[in-house]
C-alpha cells in the first residue's frame, strides 16, 4: 500500500460531477483506491464510491491522502493525484 498526499483544486469541492470522474479514472485500475481529507478529518473513503466521495464533504484547496493497493498502485496514485490536482471539473 502507498499514499501521496496532494491538494483538492475543484474550485466547488468534491461535488458529484468532480466525484463521478474520479470514480471513472480509478475504474481503469485494480488497485483499490481510498482519499481522505486531512484537514476535515474524515475517514478513508473508496474512490470507487460516488456517494461516499460526495459525502466526505472535501472543499476546494483542502488537503487529502489518496491511497491505493495493488499491482498498479502506483499508475492509480498518480493518476488520481493529476486529476485531483489539476481541478477535476473546475479548476
């Protein structure tokens, strides 16, 4: 298991659209993938879950810790991390 740690840069949050496309890139790999949000506090969160991404409440800026275990870890880590840094939907 590794973790990178990045910003959140969708200028409205982690918002259903920015979540739906998170969902999509991490479908593409067989790692399982998890983003916390470090300064709301929140727990662990599959990126595989819309819902449960949508209802971590992360906001724009915030800092979080994407994780990811599995033979592409590395590959969904940063592709997960590109996104999220890059403003997903609205940057």
């Amino acid at each position: 298991m590794t973790s990178v740690d990045a910003v959140f840069r969708d200028r409205y949050g982690l918002h259903p659209r920015s979540a739906m496309r998170i969902q999509q890139a991490v479908a593409a790999f067989t790692s399982k993938v998890t983003i916390q949000g470090l300064e709301s506090g929140t727990a662990p969160i599959s990126a595989a879950s819309m819902i449960g991404l949508v209802s971590a409440g992360i906001r724009s800026g915030e800092k979080i810790r994407i994780a990811a275990d599995g033979p592409d870890e590395a590959a969904a880590l940063e592709a997960v991390r590109a996104l999220c840094e890059a403003g997903v939907c609205h940057p």
